[in-house]
C-alpha cells in the first residue's frame, strides 16, 4: 500500500477494499445522470472510484486527513465532476451550502459514527438537503439504530433516528473486508427522510435533551431524572400519562417525542 495512504488509527480510519462489497453499495444509491453525490470520509478513494464510474452530475468527497485529500486530488484530477474538500464533515453539515437532493455514502469513521448520524438528523431545516444517507457502522451501532421498543439495545440513538427517518438495513460486512482489519464485523443502513413528521418538535436540540437526560440512569426508574426536567410538576406527569417507576428502555419512542414536545412548551 502507497505509505501516502496509511489509516490512520487517531481519525478511526479502517479502509473498505473488497469490491463486491463496493459495488453492492454503489447498487443501492440508484445514481443517474443528475445526481449528486457526498462521500464522507473517501479516504483511500476505493468507493469513490466507482461513484465516478457511474458518471453522476457531481461528486464531492470529504477527507480531513490532508494527505489523504492530496492523494486524492492527484489521483483524480482528470475528472472535473469532483470536488476533494479538505475538511471536518462537521463544519460541511453546519454550513450546509452544498446544495439539495443529495446521496451521502460515508464509510463513517468508527469513533465518530454516531455524532455524524445525529448532527444528519438533528438539522433545523427538514426536510433537509439530502435525499438518502447510505452509511456504514460497526455491527453493535447499527443493532442501537434499528432495536425496538422494549429491547436491550434500544435507546437514544434509535428514537432520534425514527422521529426523522425511514431505516433500511442493507447487509452486513465482514471485518476481512477492511483494511487495517477492525475487531468486529459492520453493518450497512440507508436511511430516507419522512416528509411528514408526526411530533413536529420546533428544535430538535429538545429532543436530544430530553433523551440524554431519561438515559443518563439507564438500569434506574426515571423518576428522578424527570424532576430534572420538569421539577415536581405533578400536573405534566398527568397529563403525560406516565407512570415515573419505568425504567427509559420501558418507555416507547412516542412517549419521548410527547415528553419532547412538552419540554418545549415548559422552557418556553
């Protein structure tokens, strides 16, 4: 391997080499003619070989290793479709300036993965600028994203995830197809958003309050972290209907979005 283009371990950089697995990913994107396309983390360039393959309007790749956007700028500066941008794919969704109806495909870098998931849902504008996310997780994340109610894996990540979007699980990959080789195998979601959002919570900031606050005693009934958000007001547990003896994986993803929607209202 080009010593240019070493993972790194501090970016959580594990590289997907086998092409079957690419070209399935690339199949499930359906990209045409008109399309554009962000590629979070392109890294070695691997997929984003195969996106250009597919000859779509225009193709922007996010790499915050500068070595890595240097390797890929040579490596494709025939094609005048491509953008490489040098930079943090947090800033990228904060200025939000790239345009609408966009494929995401991101590799997501592991130790990341769920803050770019949740900074993706939590926009202010929705619907938002993209029109499907296609994106890889450690097999563990993506069982959290797609647990139902009830279950042990459901939590925060789950009910953020369904308020604003439609998941589909694709296939998994195993750890032997990346490079350095991780220690567990991963999964591949895509993830569509709803137009019509039934719990129309005016900042989605509320609801992630909400959430981290309920989960913050995840073995312990809720009762207390309750107070932490509402204080004793008796009338809102009432009129909630909510019994506080419940432990937050006992709670459905409704109620979070009911108590959100309340939240809102009590910090006016």
């Amino acid at each position: 391997m080009n010593p240019l283009i070493l993972p790194k371990k501090s970016l959580g950089q594990n590289f997907l080499m086998d092409q079957n697995i690419i070209r399935k990913i690339i199949k499930i994107g359906n990209i045409e003619k008109n399309t554009t396309i962000l590629e979070i983390g392109a890294g070695n360039g691997n997929l984003t070989k195969k996106i250009i393959q597919q000859k779509p309007k225009k193709i922007i790749a996010i790499e915050k290793d500068k070595k890595l956007s240097i390797f890929l700028k040579n490596n494709f500066k025939e094609f005048e479709n491509i953008r490489i941008i040098n930079n943090d794919i947090f800033d990228v969704i904060k200025n939000n300036n790239i345009g609408k109806n966009i494929i995401v495909f991101g590799n997501l870098p592991y130790n990341i993965s769920t803050q770019i998931l949740a900074a993706l849902i939590l926009l202010k504008k929705w619907p938002p600028w993209y029109e499907t996310l296609i994106l890889m997780f450690q097999k563990e994340v993506a069982d959290r994203i797609l647990a139902k109610e009830g279950s042990k894996d459901f939590g925060r990540l789950s009910i953020l995830c369904n308020w604003r979007l439609e998941i589909k699980k694709h296939f998994n990959v195993s750890k032997n197809c990346f490079y350095p080789k991780p220690k567990i195998n991963s999964t591949l979601l895509s993830f569509k958003p709803k137009k019509n959002i039934e719990y129309n919570i005016k900042n989605p900031k509320n609801l992630e309050t909400v959430t981290r606050i309920l989960f913050s005693n995840r073995r312990k009934m809720i009762n207390k972290n309750f107070v932490k958000l509402f204080g004793y007001d008796k009338s809102i547990i009432k009129e909630l209907n909510l019994n506080l003896k419940q432990r937050p994986e006992e709670l459905s993803s409704k109620m979070y979005y009911k108590i959100a929607l309340r939240y809102e209202q009590f910090i006016g």
